[in-house]
C-alpha cells in the first residue's frame, strides 16, 4: 500500500515553508527598542558583530513550519493505493480533444500552420499521463486519433493533415468532442478549439456536460483581399433549331477595398469569354453571360476569377447536359381525329421541369426496336397493341419506361391485359345531359399528393361525357372514379416501369379535360411520375452525398434502360483522388472536393454522369465571432447535467473514502492551530511584559 | 514591601510616608536612637556649640518627655499636657539633595528611581523631623531645580517639593554639587540621592566639595533591578534617556560585561566613598525601604562605635 497524491501539484507549495522562517527573522529585526536610563556601561562593552538575524522560540517556528507542511499535504490530498485497487482514485490526469477547424477558409496565408502550430504546442505540453484526443472538423467530424498518451504519434499525425473543402460547423463539432470525453474518468476533460472562428460556422449552441471546459485558440486571421463566386444560375431556353442557355454569375467583394478582377467563362475546357470588373467594397455583383448554345449532350462549364487570397472560392463548376430533355412518343391512330393530339401537343411543349423532347408517330409504324429510345410512350386512341408489339412494350415498361394509354373510340379491338390494367366491361358509358366528373382521386397517391388540393378540385370540375368502362384487375391501382364510381384512372406496376390509363380521351371528344386549367399540371405531374424524373443538378456542393443512380434515367435519357439493366460497379472518376469504384447496391458517392466527378458504368460502357461540385461559399466569409462570447454561451445541456450529477453521486461514498487521509491531517492542522494561537499569546504576553518592563 | 501599596493621599505628602513603612521605621528608631548623630534627638552630638532659645511649637506631651519642659499655664488653661519645644533642640541641619536629572526617571516596576528616592526623602525627612533637625531640600540635575533652606518649619514644605519633583534633564554633579557646597554655611548631614551615572573619579571630586566644615556626608545610590541585571528581553536596541542616543545591542551576549562593569562600579564608589569617610548605601528600588533605612542605621551604629 503505497501512498499517492490526488493533486501532487500542490506539493511545490513546500517552498512555503521558507515563509514562517523568514517571519521570524523579520519579527526580530522589527524588534522595538527601549528606553535605558544610560547608555554609560554599554559603551564601555566591546562592539561585536551583533547576530541580528538570529532565530528564538524554536518551538513556535517547528510549529508554524509543521502546521504549513500539513495544510500543504491535505490540499494535495495524500490516499493510500490499495493492491485490489478498490480504494482506487481518480488519477489527476487531464483527457483532452483538440478540435482542429481544417475548413477551406484556413488556406488563406498561414492560418493552417498556425492551427498546427497550437495543436503542436498542446501536444508537447502534455504530461505523461495525460491523454489528447484529435477531431478535424469542417462540416462533419474525423477522428484521427482516439485519447492517447502517446505525444509522438499524435505529433505524427497532426502532420500529416492538410486543410480541406468544406466550411466549418463548430457547434456539432464540440458535442462530438464531448461525447468523446463523456467516457473519461480523467479529473480534468477539456476541449481545445483551434480555429479561424468564423462567424458563419456558428449556427447554434454546442451543449456539452460540465465537467468539461472549452478553450478557445483562435488562429491570428490575416485580413486579405478576397473575391468569390457565390452562385451561378443556369437558365436554359429551347429554340427551334438549337438549345440555348444563360449563366448568371454572382460575385462577391469581401474585402473593404475595391477590387479589380476578372472573369471568365470556359466551356468543355475551351475558354468563351473573358471580362475585367470593378468590384465596389463589400459588394456583389451579377454578371450574365447569354445564348450559350449547347452543342454536345454534356456540357462541362467553370467560371473563374484571378487569383486572390483564397483560391478555391474563384472557381464554380457546373454542368448542364441537354439529356435533361425527356424523349416522350406520342402514337396515334393510323387516321386520327383532327387535333387529336394538338391539346397533348401543345401541354408538353410548356413543360420545364422535366421538359420534354416529342415526336409523334403513327401506331402502325412504330417498330418494337424503337421503343429503347424514349422514356415515356402516349398512346393516345390507339387501336390494341397485340403480338410482338405487345411484349415490346410491356418489356419497354418492366425495364422502367412509362407508359400512358388513353381511350377512346379506337380502341375496340381485345384487350391486352397482360399490358393494361384494367378488364373491360359492359362497354362505353355515355350521358349527354349530365356529364360525369372525375372527383374522386386516391388521396395518398402521389399523382393526387403533388397536384395539390386546388388542382384537384379544378380537375373535377371537367365534364367527362364518355368513359370506357373497365374494372380494376388484381394487380391494378383506381387513382381516380368518375362521380358515378366508374374507373377514370387505373395503374398497373409493371417491374421497373408503371402504366397509367385514362379511360377517356386526351382530347375534347369525349370530354373538357384538356380545356381544364387543371390538365397541365395533371399531364406533366402523371408523366413525371412514369418516368420518375429527378431534376439533374448542375451544381452540388463539396461534401454532398449524392445517389448517382437517381440521376441515371434522367442524364441517359434514352439510355435509360440499359442503365438500370447494367450491371458490375460504378467507377467514379474525381478531381484529384482519382478512379473509385462504388457498389451499386449502395451507389452513394460523396463530393469530398471541388471539381467535376464523372461516374461510369463498367458494363455496357459509355453511359456516362458528370456531377459538379462547389465549395459553400460562405466559408469564404473571414467575419470572426466573439470568442469569449462563443465559449459562454456553451451551456451544459439539462440532460447532460443531470447526467453528470448521477455520476457525481454514484462516485460520491469512493470518494469519501478517499478523502479520509485530508480529513484526518486537517484535524491535526486545527488542534496544531490551536496550540500555535495559545502559545504565540502566551509569548507575547510574555515579551510585552518584558519590554514595558525595559520602557 | 514599599512597592506593594499606594500610599494614601489624604495629605500633601502623606504618600510618601507610608505608615507601614513607617511603623517599622519606629521599631528600628528605638534601636538607632542612641547611635544615630544627628538623627534622634538628645543623643547624636551636636554638631554646634552653643543652643538656640527660640519657641518653636508646642506638642502634646508624650511618654518619656521631660516634665520640666511641660508648659503648665498651658496646662491650666487647657488642661491638657504640652511640651514647648525650641529651635535650640534642633541642633542639627539635614540636607536632603535629590538628583532629578531624566536618567532617575526609570524603573521596571511599579515605581521608578526618582519615585523611590521621593519615598526615601520623605522618610528621612520624617525621621529627622521628630529628631527636631532642621531639614532643607535641594533637587538638580545639571543645575540646581529648587532649593528649600533647612528648618524646622520646612517639613511640610519638603514634602509638598518632593511631591512636585519631575524628572528634568541631562544630569551633572560636578557644577550643581559645587555651588551646594558654596551654600552650605553651617554643619549639615548632608544626604544625596542618585544613580550615580557617572565614572567614581569625578562624582568623588562633585561630591568631596560637600566634604569640607565637617559636614557628615551619606550617599544612596539608587538602581533599578533591570540596570543590575540588563535584563532586556528582546529589545535589539535602548535609548539613553538623557540623551536620546540610540544604540543597537544584543542584550543577552552583553549581558554578563554588563553585570560584571555594574558591580565593578559600585565597589569603587564603595571603596572610594569609604576612603572619604563618605557613607554609602546602594539600594535596589525593588527591595523595600526600610531595608534600606534599617541597613543605613546600622551602618551608622557600627561608624559611630569606630569613631
């Protein structure tokens, strides 16, 4: 059983005990005189050396030093370590996070050899028992290393770390730092933030329990000229002959100094256009570049500024592909109706989002090997499909195609029910005097959940005067009846793809649908859900996690069913890691930095999706918080308190004990108190006495 | 012991007569009266030929008294019995001379040197009075402070003098003693009150000028006992009283060079003032005063029976 100090630290208060000693000293030179009646004999007496620094009442002194000792051993707190260790304290050891702040923002000057500079300074200062743990923060978390007492590794790797792409959130940061040290039993537990504390990084308060302390570092932030591109718009117009587009390039003076710069636009690595600009303090500016015409199916765009203080906000990297446009049939009878398809015409051509490439064709000469090109076919009063024609398309539906059927007075012939949903019934339901109206749309389904309740009501305001009747097979879904409980909109699954059908015409023969203000938005939502149509970005931001699958019907177009029948990996070409290869099962890929990803398919090769990623721009901002306002505001969170106090109570009787040692000397240093007050009174009583006596 | 009680203060004086001091002082008057000259009355010689016949005072007739010196027309008048005194039964002058210089204002107890040699004054004083000696007093320290010619009818006027005594400044004997010596016209026991705090070569030549006419010389020498013993406790430095000096000290090494040159200094006087035909009687103001008193008279017993 040995004996232990719980705060040895305290131990160097021993000097002290010089204190008493030099009282004592000081006591006797600050001695009064007295008075004598004559100095005549004293003369007389031989000066010696006078040993004025002589020390009296030993005793006092021992006692005053020894009461010091002890009060000096109780506050480092002496126990006793048991073999069973059941007595075991809680070493004075200190566990410490150092949250390092590697966002982009700390490229500018020498902010990240600061950072690593305090952190290395954290590190050799250490004591051997203590532990450090490192976090790199930016808008998530990275432990690099869990608590270790290993100074040398942790040096290691702190040098190994560069500075990243993504802005700075350290609100999340320090919880995470603080569920770190939630399992600690270290007497001390603090977090270190190293950072250029920008005042974007703070979106909320970090609770943290409180027992852990926060210090700040910040890094000396170098005030630098600094310009950035903090959006870029693309907006596309369709043109008869040629698609065209626009850019809208946002750009940003920081500084508080007008900047001269220049922007440039390049495109598919060939520079377009280059232009100097003014750019006034503190200001932002937009500058557009029109009719840029596109001329391949994927377009790789960066707009660049000069380089400044901070590179990487000066660059935007975008993509616009004219993929985007969905290939969409329309077939008709081989003798339509005059302006059967014109109202269908005319809805899709207003469409944007997805907008829609559209080519008619009679039903006779479509070919079941056409199918592969487009995303969704409308047969719009056609006569059955039957035979291989049938299959093709059911085929073209189970690969993920859509399908919109309308009937009307061409469709007579035998019903392919392994194609459409639906059985036929008695025949064609006709009134005159009061038309139907389709009102009752299915409430959960998404067609009726993102027209919205307005252009529900809208639609079933339409006069439908003949609808063929059909009764909904086993695998077949009515999205919306008729007010007299007939079938106005079946859907069937059909593997990858869906089919909806209209049991009525798509143009004003049978109905007003299509005179509806409510049509367009029926039409383009029913497509977009049969084709499943996700808007392609054209930007995404560094650290987004991005499903590349989802975008994969919507940039191969076409391509759309060989892409989801391929089959292998997914290799990802990125800007500087270079080739990775992620499951398709699990076809996630994060945009870790700026630049263009490219995504292949292993087999078939050639289908091809290009994702552009930006830095956030508001990392570029260099505007600081209050430090000292930050670390006050980090309150301990009600529940962690609680937490704590549990703690607290459960480790209460252990340290009791372990305190028992203190207790005891603090007992003696009283009663040792008591001695020493009695017996200086009972000297000076006496010395008094003495020198009135003198006086 | 003198120091143990505050005297009474009913009278000017009084104090300074303490009546236990003075009921032994009594006891030993008995002893001393045939011895002492000069001190109780029909015994001492006289100093002077020839007696004065002037009427003093009357006193209430005691014991042992003559019954021729019983005023009888007094007697029937009154009917009580009165004894006439006259100045001519006084036939000796007492000089008391009191150094109230700073040094005699010191002392460790109650009472300090000057207080002490007041007590001792005072007692003489009384003492002689009932001798009908004619008692004078004279204080200095480098001068002479006041003078009260010797008489019969000074007793109270000593007193109130001695009660109005204060220490004064630096002390001197040779001047002051030398210009007591010019005054001194007729025959005196002469008693001088001091520290002595001066080298035994010229306090003899101060006090031998108060040797000449036969006049009976005795000298108390007073001292506090921390002045014996310089027990100082922690004081690391004194100051002179008389003249501010300040010297540091280590009191405890000093100590026994102290003591040693202390007594050095008293045996000198002693042999010195012995070899004059001087008394002297050392007194520690801690001892009581009739010890002293009692030493003094048997001193003066064993001279008178030498000479």
């Amino acid at each position: 059983m040995g004996l232990s100090w719980i705060n040895p630290l305290y131990l160097s208060g021993l000097l002290l005990l010089a204190l008493p000693v030099l009282i004592h000293l000081v006591q006797k030179q600050h001695s009064q005189g007295a008075r004598f009646p004559s100095l005549m004999f004293l003369k007389q007496i031989p000066q010696r050396e006078k040993r004025r620094l002589e020390i009296r009442h030993w005793l006092l002194l021992a006692l005053r030093c020894l009461l010091l000792l002890l009060i000096i051993l109780a506050f480092a707190r002496p126990f006793f370590n048991t073999p069973s260790g059941a007595v075991g304290l809680k070493p004075e050891r200190q566990d410490s996070i150092i949250v390092l702040d590697r966002s982009y923002s700390m490229r500018i000057a020498d902010h990240w050899q600061q950072a690593l500079d305090k952190a290395l300074q954290l590190v050799n200062r250490k004591q051997a028992r203590d532990r450090i743990g490192i976090i790199l923060i930016d808008d998530e978390t990275e432990i690099i290393s869990d608590l270790t007492t290993r100074a040398a590794d942790l040096r290691v790797v702190l040098r190994n770390q560069t500075p990243g792409f993504k802005a700075t959130r350290l609100p999340l940061a320090i919880e995470q730092a603080a569920r770190l040290l939630a399992g600690s039993n270290a007497s001390r537990k603090q977090i270190y933030v190293v950072s250029d504390f920008q005042a974007s990084a703070v979106s909320a308060v970090a609770r943290i329990t409180e027992d852990i302390e926060v210090t700040a570092l910040p890094v000396e932030v170098t005030r630098a000229a600094n310009a950035s591109i903090t959006s870029v718009d693309i907006e596309a117009s369709s043109r008869a002959a040629s698609e065209e587009f626009s850019l809208s390039v946002e750009i940003m003076n920081r500084a508080t100094i007008p900047l001269e710069q220049e922007v440039s636009l390049r495109l598919d690595g060939r520079e377009l256009s280059r232009r100097k600009l003014r750019l006034a303090p503190r200001s932002t500016m937009t500058e557009t570049f029109d009719r840029l015409s596109v001329s391949d199916d994927l377009l790789r765009g960066i707009v660049s500024l000069a380089d400044d203080a901070l590179i990487l906000d000066n660059q935007h990297f975008f993509v616009y592909s004219s993929k985007q446009q969905v290939p969409l049939l329309i077939v008709e009878a081989t003798a339509p109706r005059a302006n059967q398809s014109v109202f269908l015409h005319n809805a899709l051509g207003l469409s944007r989002n997805p907008s829609f490439r559209v080519e008619r064709m009679a039903i006779t000469t479509l070919k079941p090997e056409d199918l592969k090109s487009w995303a969704v076919i409308i047969m719009n009063d056609v006569s059955m499909p039957t035979g291989v024609l049938a299959d093709a398309l059911a085929d073209f539906v189970a690969a993920g195609g859509g399908l919109l059927f309308a009937t009307g007075t061409a469709a007579q012939q035998s019903w392919p029910t392994a194609l459409l949903p639906g059985i036929p019934g008695s025949g064609i339901e006709a009134r005159r005097a009061n038309a139907f109206n389709m009102t009752d749309f299915e409430s959960d389904h998404p067609l009726s959940t993102n027209l919205g309740v307005r252009n529900t009501i809208d639609l079933s305001l339409a006069r439908v005067f003949k609808y063929r009747e059909l009764q909904p097979g086993a695998d077949d879904r009515v999205v919306a009846r008729y007010n007299d409980g007939g079938a106005a909109l079946l859907e069937r699954q059909i593997g990858l793809g869906r089919v909806l059908l209209l049991t009525t015409t798509l143009d004003t023969h049978w109905n007003d649908i299509v005179l509806q203000p409510a049509f367009l938005p029926f039409l383009h939502q029913s497509l977009r859900y049969l084709t499943a149509f996700e808007t392609y970005p054209n930007q995404s931001a560094v650290g987004s996690i991005t499903d590349v699958m989802r975008y994969a019907r919507a940039l191969a177009g076409a391509d759309a069913i060989v892409a989801t029948r391929a089959k292998g990996p997914l290799i990802v070409e990125s800007p500087e890691a270079g080739e990775i290869r992620i499951s398709r099962q699990s076809p996630l890929l994060t945009l870790a930095q700026p630049g263009f990803y490219q995504v292949h398919h292993t087999t078939p090769p050639g289908v091809e999706i290009t994702l552009a990623a930006n830095v956030d721009p508001h990392e570029a901002n260099q505007e600081m918080l209050d430090v000292t306002q930050f670390v006050e505001e980090i309150r301990t969170s009600a529940d962690s308190a609680a937490t704590g106090k549990t703690l607290n109570r459960r480790q209460a009787a252990e340290y009791e004990q372990q305190q028992r040692l203190a207790y005891a000397i603090l007992l003696v240093v009283l009663a040792l108190t008591l001695i020493e007050a009695l017996s200086a009174n009972w000297i000076g009583i006496r010395q008094s006495m003495r020198t009135r006596g003198a006086s | 012991m003198l120091t143990g009680r505050q005297p009474q203060a009913q009278l000017p004086g009084q104090r300074f007569i303490d009546p236990e001091v003075l009921t032994r002082i009594d006891n030993l008057e008995l002893i001393a009266r045939g011895v002492v000259d000069g001190f109780i009355s029909g015994l001492h010689r006289s100093p002077m030929l020839g007696m004065s016949v002037d009427f003093a005072e009357h006193r209430a007739y005691m014991s042992g008294d003559d019954v021729r010196r019983i005023d009888w027309r007094l007697f029937a008048r009154t009917d009580r019995l009165y004894v006439k005194e006259f100045e001519a039964d006084t036939n000796a002058n007492l000089h008391l001379l009191l150094d109230v210089s700073r040094s005699m204002d010191y002392g460790s107890g109650v009472v300090t040197k000057l207080e002490y040699a007041k007590f001792l004054a005072a007692s003489l004083a009384y003492l002689s009075r009932r001798q009908r000696d004619r008692i004078g007093l004279i204080t200095f320290d480098s001068e002479i402070i006041e003078t009260i010619p010797p008489s019969i009818k000074h007793f109270n006027t000593v007193l109130h003098a001695l009660d109005r005594v204060c220490a004064g400044g630096a002390g001197n004997y040779h001047e002051p003693l030398a210009k007591i010596a010019l005054n001194l016209r007729r025959r005196s026991v002469v008693v001088l009150i001091s520290d002595l705090y001066d080298t035994p070569e010229r306090l003899l030549s101060a006090i031998g000028q108060l040797r000449h006419r036969g006049n009976d010389l005795i000298v108390f020498h007073l001292l506090d006992p921390l002045e014996l013993s310089l027990e100082l406790g922690d004081v690391s430095s004194v100051e002179d009283l008389e003249s501010g000096v300040n010297l540091p000290i280590a009191a405890a090494q000093y100590r026994d060079s102290y003591r040693q040159l202390i007594r050095d200094h008293q045996a000198e006087l002693e042999r010195r003032l012995g070899a004059n035909q001087i008394d002297y009687i050392f007194a520690d103001i801690s001892q009581p005063l009739d010890n002293i008193l009692f030493r003094y008279l048997s001193d003066r017993e064993r001279q008178n029976r030498t000479r």
